[in-house]
C-alpha cells in the first residue's frame, strides 16, 4: 500500500499487539501459533460468517444487534455455529480476559463450516463442526482521519444484487470488496466507492455511505448495501433527534455538490469524507457530521452503561 493511502480501518500503533492471544475453538494461542487447517472450508472457498465489534469498558457496545446479523446469516447459508448467543459471549469474555483488555479494542468473530475431509465444494464435505476463531486488537481509530476525511474514488466494481452474493452477508468471500479496493488504490483513493446495479450511489468496499444536503442526510435505499449496526444506528439517531434522513436513490452528481459526506462502520464509527473522485466535498466544515457523531457518542455510552 502506498504510503499516502489511508482506510477508514487506520489504527494507532500498539505494541500489545504483537503478543495477543487468539481464541481457537476453544483454545487461547498466542498470535504466531494461532492456525487454522488448509482444508478449512474458510481458507479453501470463503464459506464463512464474520463479525466486528468494538469493546466499550468492559462491554461489547450493541452486543444484541451484532448477534442478531450474525446468527440470521449464519441461519441464511445453514451455517451451525455450535454454541448460543451466551456462549459467544462466553468465548469473547474469555478471550478478552486472557489480553487483559477492556477498551479500545476491536475484534474480529469468525465462523467458518470446518474442515474438509477433500478439497471441494459441497457443504456435505465440512464434517468436523463449525471453526470459531476471535481476533481481539487493542485497536484506537487513527485521530488523523478525523480532521483530513478519506479519499474515495468510484470504482467498476459493483455491489450486485441479492441473487449473486447479497451484500448483506458479512461473509469471508470479500473478493468483490478487495477488487473494489485495488481499483480506488490504483486510482490513488483510499477507498473505492461502490454503484448497485443501476448505477446509485451505494456503499464504498468496507463501509457505507452517507452524503448531507442542506441539512439532510441521506443514504442508499439499503436494497444493496451491507446491513450495517452503525447504519442503522445513525438513521435512528437523525429520526429521533430532528435530522432529516432520507434511505433513496441518488447519483453521483448528488454526492459530488454535498455539503458533507461520512462513512459509517463498527471500528470508525462515522468517518468524514473529503473527496471523491478528485472533487472536494463542500466547504471542509462539516457541523452535521459533527453532531451525529456526538450523538452517536452518547448512544454508545447508554448502550455500556445498561450493559
């Protein structure tokens, strides 16, 4: 990656991070040990769920909501994940203890269908149960972003319709994704900002997307995007606080003339946008932005708070 590229996923240095322990079905292995099988059905054809989730003081912020895409996905593709909600719960309280970490983390849940007994890919050939691996990172979003704002670039790549790969699983196959990030990178963006299918302004490769318009906020009708908790969240807070928010078609031209723009994802929260396509996003003041993302700030410590 070119020096002068950033993501919404930049993270400040950690040296902690060099010996955290991964959990692994069970077992917590220090990161260099940590391994899972060649014939894993995730490593051979990305059969697999994920999921991302910020721990808040001791608390993993909107634990219900992360846990209802991931069993509803898992369910989708008749992925057993082997354990409840409360023995995730269990496995991430476990692991978390093991880092001794509390705050600023970020963790990575990973599902796959298990080991292959041959190297195909019918489902019938995963027959060990489930592999569950959970990556924590003591992992505080980059404070840069912030005030500089990504670089978005619109990319080919599209985000297709349900059909093919709905983008509302959090699936390991990310091809399409990291397709989509190699072009913007090639464009000398940061990020790649996605079409659907009928050429409206979608999501970028890992995050979704919202543009302000006099005041309002839009985004995507939600018909092809991933089916973001912090999406969600932020809709909820506009529609509670007396922001406008619009879920609607609209083209680039509506996203090149915003006032704003903001990335919304887990390990973020709302990134701001600075241009896209070489073309600058407003003034660079961003005031609605900056109360959502206050507003968010509260939702968040409610949410720990009653956890």
């Amino acid at each position: 990656m070119s020096k002068d590229i950033h993501t919404t996923h930049d993270a400040e240095d950690d040296i902690r991070n060099r010996d955290i322990k991964i959990y692994v079905n069970g077992d917590l292995v220090h990161r260099d040990d940590a391994k899972v099988s060649v014939y894993d059905s995730g490593f051979m054809l990305g059969d697999g769920m994920w999921e991302g989730m910020r721990l808040y003081n001791g608390v993993w912020a909107f634990f219900d909501e992360h846990m209802d895409r991931f069993f509803e996905s898992c369910k989708a593709v008749s992925l057993d994940v082997g354990m409840d909600r409360a023995g995730i719960l269990e496995a991430l309280t476990k692991t978390a203890a093991a880092n001794g970490m509390t705050n600023d983390v970020h963790c990575r849940l990973m599902l796959t269908r298990g080991v292959k007994v041959k190297p195909f890919q019918h489902p019938s050939l995963s027959r060990t149960g489930p592999t569950l691996v959970i990556i924590m990172e003591h992992s505080k979003p980059a404070d840069a972003l912030q005030s500089k704002g990504i670089r978005l670039a619109t990319v080919p790549q599209v985000r297709g319709l349900p059909m093919s790969q709905d983008a509302k699983y959090n699936s390991h196959s990310k091809l399409n994704c990291v397709i989509a990030c190699l072009q913007a990178e090639q464009a000398g963006a940061d990020e790649g900002l996605m079409l659907d299918p009928h050429g409206f302004v979608n999501t970028t490769n890992a995050c979704n997307f919202f543009i302000v318009r006099k005041g309002a906020v839009w985004t995507s009708t939600g018909d092809y995007c991933m089916n973001g908790v912090t999406r969600q969240k932020v809709i909820d807070l506009c529609r509670a606080n007396g922001i406008e928010v619009h879920e609607r078609n609209y083209s680039l031209v509506d996203a090149y003339g915003a006032d704003e723009a903001f990335l919304t994802g887990t390990f973020g929260a709302q990134t701001p946008v600075a241009e896209i396509d070489g073309k600058p996003i407003g003034t660079g003041e961003r005031p609605v932005t900056a109360r959502i993302k206050e507003l968010y700030k509260h939702l968040i410590r409610a949410n720990i708070s009653a956890g």
